[in-house]
C-alpha cells in the first residue's frame, strides 16, 4: 500500500476585524481600550453627572438674582479661604459657580484616574511578568508603549468629550438667569483645560514608573498634583509659595477659567508640550530599557520587624508602609494648611456681619471661626480622600493574587482564608498609622492658628474609621474576586460622596441621604459624634474582612 507525499493544505489566514482593532483583542490599542473600559465608563460618568446635577442644584438653591449676589458676595469675601476653590469669577452665574467650587473637583478625578492608569500600564505589567510575553511578539516595545498610551490618550479625550458636552447642555436646558447659559467655546475651553492639565499628572508618573516602578511614579505625581493645587491657591497669601507653583500647569493656567467666561487660551499651549514631553520620554525609556527594569530609590532601611519577614502581617504592613506614608503626608501637609488658616478666616468672618449672618444660616450647628469648625468644612473632601487611599492600600492587598504571588505564599503552610485576614489586618495597621500622622498635622495646624488643637486631632479618628470600613468593603469582595476589590471600593467612595453632597442641595429624602455612611459620623471635627456610625464602621471592618476570609476558603486562587 503505498501513500502519496504532498504538500499539507494551508490554512486559511486569520483576518482581524475592524472593530476588534479598535476594541478587543485585535490590537495592543485595542485591548487596551478594552481593559480600560471600567474606569472610562466610571470616571466619564461620575464628571458628566455631577455636572449636570450641580447645575440643577444651583438653580434650586439660588433663583433669584438677589440670591445669587449674595452668593457672589459670601464667594469674595472669603479670603483666606477662597484659595481651597480658586479664583472667584461670575460666581453669580451658574458657569461661574460651577467653575469656582467643583471645577478643581473634576480636576482631581480627571488627574487620579491618569496617574493610576498611565504609571501602571507599562510598569506594573512588566513587574508581573505578563509584558515579557507581549515583547516577545512580532511587536516593538515602542509601539507596544505607544499603543497603550494612545489608548488612554483617547480614553481621555471621550471622557472630556462627555464633561464639555455636560456643561453645554446643563446651561442650555437648566438656566433660569441671565448669563447663566454656557456658550460652546466655554464649555470646549473647560475640556481641554480639563484634559490637557490631567495628562500633565498622568505623564508625570508615566515617565517616571519606567525608571522607579509604579508606586514611586503614582506616588511623585500624586504629591505634585495635590501640591500644586494647595500652592497656587495660597500664593496671593503666601508669596513664598509662587516659586513652587509656578512649576505645576496649576499655576500655568491659573486664568482660564472659561465656565466663568474668562479665557487664556495662550496658557494651554506649554501645558501641551509638557504633557507631550512627558509621555514621549516614557516611551523612549520603556523603549530602551530592558523589560523591568528600574533605578532604586535609596531610603531609609525599615526596622526589622517591618521588613516582611515575620509572617503575613509583617509582610503586608512591609509593602503597604509606602504607600501610606505617601498619603499620610499628603493628607497632613493638606489638614495643616488648612487649619492653620482657620484664624485668618475667622478674622475676615469677624470682620464682615453678614458674612458671619450667613455662615451662621449655612452652617449652624457649629462655630466657622475654630480650626475644628473649619475643618469640619473640609470633611467631604477629607473623606474622599481617605477613601482612595484605602482603595490604593486595597488594590496592594489585592495584588498578591492578581500577580499571582498568591500561589507560591501558598505553596507555604499557610492556608487561603489564614492570608486574606492576616494580610488584611496589616491594611488596618497601616490605616491606624496614616490616622495618626494626620491627626499629629491637624494638632499642629490648630495650634499654630491659637485654636483649640485636641478637638480637631481626635475627630481625624473619624476618617480613619471611615477608611477601614472601606477597606472592609474591599476585602468582602476580593473573597469573591480580587481583582475588582479596589474599583468597588472607589466607587462606594464617589457614590457615597455624591448622595451627602447632593441630597441637601436636591432636597431629596432623608432616607436617600442616610444611605451614605459619612451622613452617621456627626461633625467630629467639632467633637459631636454619632455612635451608630461609629459602631457601623467597625462592624464594617470587621464582618467585611471575615467575609473575605470565607470567601478565599470557597474558591480557587485566581478565579
């Protein structure tokens, strides 16, 4: 019997779609746009939203014209305080109010969201090992970093896309009042500002992670981001803050402010070749540099008990301690600033009687002119605050799995739910220590300003509590599946943020607004506490990470 040798039929070339090259698997850009879809569907509905719902709120809260020169009165004559929101323009419009008291809100969102992206996109891929596969393919590594930052570029884009679109509509179908409309050019000026000064962050750190990793990049930019803010809001105070912030686009563009109508266009242009400088410099570093690669950064040499080497806790408070002491700061330097202030501000409060009248009218449960009465102004943004930082601290506790490390700390004798409870009491640990570096700030800040300082420093306990129960959150549900843990924890922090802030400004039911645990923890800046805030946040923290416990116990690592 004899067979006949020929060549094997070939098979048929595998043709990429359209679609799958822009979205899916068809490309490095494409997945990229496809892992990122969660934070674009988040972070661009979160701004559109609250664009729209602040402008409704306005108009309800101030109708008439006579509210709204009140409005813009209680705006410039705030002093020393006006520096926490930024010049004070038309407030009396609703462009204007929105610009002056949430557009640095944006701001922040917009810069967080790409920083975390940009510095983990290329770094921490090639410190798990997953981009080495990628290398290997028929692929550059400049344009596999040129894809992926291209992805997020367009990421951006449509999601300041949506905000500009949001602010036109909120002025074209909710205005009551002259000027309150939003012309086009306002509303695209606002979007580029928007987009242009966030990218400046997001390079930051991307630069940087291809020579440090992820935590030192996220962390440089974060610092700088946050910095930059605080400095340029005060430098008219403090002129000695001026040569700093005139290092940050914070500064830069400092007057364009176009929802209030006031355009610099000119101070866009070196924000756009910063940024483009930035990213170009981590691509060409990812692009030259070995896969992994990255410079030490010399600190000092943690005590041995905290170098990881004592079991899960040790290990967990080892890696958390970082990032911690990178919050801890930021958060500190922020409630220093700010309670330091408080006696300024309460001179000029002192020095005006309607404006006293009408602090009095808004906040009359406790007194504007103590650090801890200021402060407890602050709250809101405090407590979205401490709410990323325990999204972050989640994230690193999350990471063990998701980097699959999990399956060789197993490979010990040590059971799964042993790791996810242990692990997790070294995040508390690290909460208790970031409470306690803010609360030693405070203390000082108040002091400095001749206020009462022991009040202020122990409702910081408040913010920690707030974080652990976070934290609670996310262990609960990376018993389920760690690698969503951090995203549901940020956005249990932004929804949380939304009802406190928008249930009074909506007169919504009481009901709505008591769904946000932030509503049942008082005014501890003040000293007046709720107890059954108190007691859900510890009941949170705890039955959240014997949850997660259970849950590791009933499923696969990795699944």
């Amino acid at each position: 019997m004899a067979t006949e040798a020929g060549r094997a039929p070939l098979a048929a070339p595998y043709r990429i779609s359209l679609r799958s090259r822009f979205y899916g698997l068809g490309s490095i850009y494409a997945k990229t746009m496809r892992d990122s879809r969660l934070a674009f569907i988040v972070a661009a509905g979160l701004m559109g939203g609250i664009m729209l719902v602040v402008s409704v709120a306005i108009t309800k809260a101030y109708p008439t014209a006579e509210s709204r020169v009140e409005l813009a009165s209680l705006a410039t004559s705030l002093g020393a305080a006006s520096g926490i929101a930024g010049k004070a323009v038309n407030v009396g419009t609703m462009g204007g109010y929105v610009q002056w008291k949430y557009g640095s809100f944006f701001l922040l969102i917009a810069a967080i969201w790409s920083i975390m992206a940009l510095s983990g996109t290329l770094a921490s891929e090639a410190r798990g090992g997953s981009l080495e596969f990628v290398a290997a393919s028929p692929f550059g590594k400049r344009r596999i970093a040129l894809e992926k930052v291209t992805a997020h570029l367009t990421a951006m884009t449509l999601t300041v896309v949506i905000v500009g679109f949001a602010a036109w509509l909120a002025g074209a179908a909710f205005a009551t009042l002259p000027g309150d409309a939003i012309p086009v050019q306002a509303a695209v000026g606002y979007a580029l500002w928007l987009g242009l000064v966030a990218l400046f962050f997001g390079g930051l750190a991307f630069a940087l992670a291809q020579f440090f990793g992820r935590a030192v990049g996220a962390g440089v930019a974060g610092f700088a981001l946050f910095a930059g803010w605080i400095l340029q809001g005060y430098a008219a105070t403090v002129p000695a803050f001026t040569p700093f912030a005139l290092l940050t686009p914070c500064a830069w563009t400092a007057d364009h402010l176009p929802l209030a109508g006031q355009y610099n266009w000119p101070s866009l242009v070196p924000t756009a070749i910063a940024t483009a400088a930035l990213l170009a410099i981590g691509v060409e570093a990812f692009a030259r540099r070995d896969v992994g690669a990255q410079q030490a950064v010399r600190t000092p040499r943690l005590p041995r008990p905290l170098r990881g080497l004592r079991g899960p806790i040790g290990r967990s408070i080892g890696e958390r301690l970082p990032m911690t002491l990178a919050w801890s700061l930021g958060l500190g330097i922020f409630t220093l600033a700010m309670a330091a202030i408080s006696k300024s501000l309460a001179d000029d409060v002192a020095k005006s009687p309607d404006l006293l009248k009408t602090f009095g009218q808004i906040f009359p449960s406790f007194n504007i002119t103590t650090a801890g009465g200021f402060l407890q102004l602050m709250i809101q943004l405090e407590y979205i605050a401490v709410g990323f930082a325990a999204a972050t601290l989640v994230s690193g506790w999350a990471s063990d799995e998701t980097s699959g490390r999990l399956e060789m700390i197993l490979s010990t004798p040590l059971a799964r739910p042993r790791w996810a409870i242990l692990s997790g009491l070294g995040v508390y640990v690290a909460i208790v220590v970031m409470t306690a570096i803010m609360a030693v700030c405070v203390g000082l800040g108040a002091a400095a300003a001749g206020s009462d300082a022991l009040t202020p420093m122990a409702g910081t306990i408040a913010l920690g509590l707030y974080a652990a129960a976070l934290a609670g959150v996310g262990f609960a549900v990376g018993g389920w599946k760690t690698s969503i843990a951090a995203e549901v924890v940020a956005l249990v922090v932004v929804m949380t943020y939304l009802i406190d802030l928008l249930s009074p400004a909506l007169s919504l039911p009481d009901w709505f607004h008591q769904l946000a645990l932030t509503s049942h923890l008082g005014q501890p800046m003040v000293g007046h506490w709720d107890a059954g805030g108190v007691v859900a946040c510890l009941v949170l923290a705890a039955a959240g990470l014997a949850v997660g416990g259970w849950g590791m116990r009933r499923r696969d690592v990795g699944l």
